[in-house]
C-alpha cells in the first residue's frame, strides 16, 4: 500500500519547483512571438511569448518597461532576457523579462555576442566580485593595440604628463580584423613572459559596432579573465559596451582614460605628499609636546616624592638619635658595672697571687741555694780541677808535680801536687 504519510502537499510541490526553476541565477535570452500584451496604471507590463510548440507567459516590470526603445506590439518577434521563475499560488511558470529586443534588429553579430555573454555569465567571469584592483602606484605597464593608432600616442602623452618615470610595453596586434582576436588573444598570452608588469591596457582609438567585433569574440574575453595582472579595457567606443570591457578588471571609455585610471597623477600625489608631511609633522610636533609635558609633570612628581622621602629619612634620623643615646647608656651601662665588679675582685686576687708566686719563689730559690755547690764552698770547701776542667774527686787523680785549680767562695788558686796519700 503506497505510504500516503510520504506524499507531498501542493505547496511544497510548488516551492519545490520554484526553488529548482530559479536555481540557475543566470538571466536567458528567450526568442518568441508577443501575444497578450497587456501594460498597467502601474507601470508593469504583461504578455506572452510563444512558438509554434509552446507558451510561457511574462512579466515585465515598471523599472524595465521605462528602458524600452520603442512599445511591445502584438505579434512581433521579439528576444526577451530574463530569469524563468514560478508562482507558487497557481503553480505556473513565469518569465521575468528585463529586456526586449525585435527580432529585425538583432543581427548576428549582436546575436553572437549575446551567446558569448550568456556563456561569460554561466561561468562567472562578469562576477563583479572577481575583479582586481589596479595598482595605485604602477611602475611597468603593457599597453596591447595597434602601433598605428591613436591609441598608443594618447596613452604615452598621457603617462608622460601624469606619471614620468612609467616603464611602458607596447604589444602589437591588430584590434580589428578577421585576425584581430587571435593576435589580441596572443599578445595577452605573451604577458605571462614578461617580467614585473603591474597592469595593462587592451584597447583601441574607438570605431564603429563593426570594428569593435573582436572585442566580443569569446577567446579574447577568456583570455582576458585568464590574464594574471589586472586588465583595463579601453575600446575607445563610450556608447556601446563591449564583452571585453564586462570582463575585465575596469572599464575606461577611452585609451586616455585608462591611463589615468593606471597612473597617479604627480602633482595630486605631491599635494598628499605635502599634505602627509604636515600632518606627520603635526602629528610629531603633538607627540613631543605630550612627552615634554609628561617629563615635566614626571619630574615635578619625583622632585616632590624626592623632597618628602628626604624629609622623612631626617624624621626617622632624628628619632633615631633620640632613642639611640639612652640605649647605648643602657648597653654600656651593664658592661661598666660587669667591668667594676671584676676589678674589685681581680685586684685583692692578684695581690693574693702574686704574694704566693713570691712566697713560692722565695722557697725555691733558698733550695737552690743549699743545693748550690757555692754555698758549700761558703761553708769552707774547695773543688779541685786539673788544667782541661775536670774535676779531681779521688787522690789517685792528683799525681805529684801536676798542677791543678781549686775554686773557693771567692775565687779560684792555683796549687800544684806535692804529694798524694791515698
């Protein structure tokens, strides 16, 4: 059994339509036969296009009915650009019409360069979003036209006068011709070879709609959107827009406009250059000032800082000196009564000392004294030595006529050996 939960209500089905219809932003060229023709008090205009084989019905608003050249008239064939869109309520298939166009007077040159648009336009090379910006400040620019033209005498009087110091590349080719676009095509592919270009100017000294035919053929206007630098179009034609003029980054309406567009002008950027000079001056002058006033304001705050810490310091300094004369009273004070307490010890401790050392003395030397040989010479003995100092202790040592010192309290004599007993 089919799963009617599934199943789509007419409004989903119509946006669902609407949606995919419209998914193609892309604006069409329709060819048709106008039937129907209907315009409002309002200003918006209905109609019908058809063919033998089928009808859509148009809307064309008020804003687009203003640009028509000439009023729609039933049963003309005509060429529509607009966008195919559905209206949800009766979920029917509308035609939004921008632009109409008779069929007799769209030859086919215009109709061959309106294909070439739609295909620019599938492929988004009229995006505006795509388009570079031209260097303000250029220094090499190509320059693709005739040698023979005009063209390229106007671009370099005006480089000359605006912008001295410009490099410029003249590229021959020819800009109108059954061989026109495949030199312009060559020419923008030599681009690739040279080095350091900023930007450059295709173009010629303008022409009638005939002459401007290669500026519309697809393979330059893809070349044109393939080329690596920007592209100021400059056909030199200010009524009619061609293909290359939409594709490229800018549009000039003459090859003497581009080169204003290129270049800057000397004298505008000496004036922004003075201009910047006095505003960086300016701008400097403020600057200092500020810092001088900040230094100022910095100084004043450290010389007042400075004077309160100094005034302070004194402050603590004489509090200090205030406490500091008691407090080494009172630290000195408990040395000097230690110091005087051990002096009235120390004094009657020395006496007491120095009496015993005495007494001690006293002993030992009345000791040595009885103990000294002189002293038992005092107490009339004698000690005998022979000439060399040694001293004679037995009477075997004393052999008669040697001679021999005897040392007495007083003194030494001299003796000598008359006789020994032993």
């Amino acid at each position: 059994m089919p799963d009617f939960d599934a199943a789509w209500t007419v409004s989903h089905l119509a946006q669902t339509l609407k949606r995919r219809v419209e998914a193609d932003g892309a604006p069409i060229w329709v060819r048709g036969e106008l039937t129907g023709v209907k315009r409002y008090a309002s200003g918006h205009c209905y109609f019908s296009l058809r063919d033998d084989m089928a009808r859509v019905d148009c809307t064309m608003w008020r804003s687009s009915v203003a640009r028509l050249r000439s009023p729609l008239e039933e049963g003309s064939v005509v060429y529509a650009l607009g966008h195919a869109s559905v209206w949800e309520e009766r979920t029917a298939l509308r035609f939004n019409v921008s632009q109409v166009l008779p069929a007799s007077a769209v030859g086919p040159a215009a109709q061959e360069a309106e294909r070439v648009k739609q295909l620019l336009l599938r492929d988004g090379l009229l995006d505006p979003g795509r388009k570079r910006p031209v260097p303000e400040h250029a220094t090499r620019i190509a320059v693709i036209t005739s040698v023979a033209g005009a063209a390229v005498r106007d671009i370099i009087t005006v480089a000359a006068r605006r912008w001295p110091g410009v490099e410029l590349f003249v590229i021959n080719s020819s800009v109108q011709g059954a061989t026109a676009a495949a030199e312009l095509v060559a020419a923008l592919d030599l681009l690739c070879h040279l080095e350091a270009i900023d930007c450059c100017i295709i173009g010629r000294g303008g022409g009638s709609k005939e002459d401007l035919v290669a500026f519309n053929d697809e393979s330059v206007c893809r070349a044109i959107a393939a080329c690596a630098i920007p592209v100021i179009s400059a056909v030199g034609h200010e009524v009619d827009v061609t293909l290359a003029d939409l594709v490229a980054d800018l549009r000039a309406a003459t090859p003497s406009q581009a080169a204003e567009f290129a270049l800057p002008d000397r004298r505008d950027v000496e004036v922004r250059l003075d201009r910047a000079r006095r505003r960086l001056v300016g701008v400097t002058a403020a600057l200092l000032r500020a810092r001088s006033d900040r230094v100022e304001r910095t100084r004043d705050r450290m010389g007042s800082a400075l004077v309160e810490r100094v005034r302070r310091a004194e402050r603590r300094l004489l509090a200090a000196s205030g406490r500091l004369a008691p407090a080494l009273a009172r630290r000195v004070a408990g040395p000097r009564e230690h110091l005087a307490r051990i002096e009235s010890r120390l004094l009657p401790a020395m006496r007491r000392r120095l009496a015993a050392v005495d007494a001690q003395g006293r002993a030992l030397a009345a000791s040595l004294n009885a103990l000294s040989p002189l002293a038992v010479l005092g107490r009339g003995y004698a000690v005998a030595r022979d000439p060399d100092g040694r001293l004679l202790r037995r009477a075997a040592q004393f052999t008669p006529g040697s001679p021999f010192t005897l040392t007495v309290s007083d003194g030494t004599v001299a003796a000598r050996t008359e006789d020994s007993h032993g």
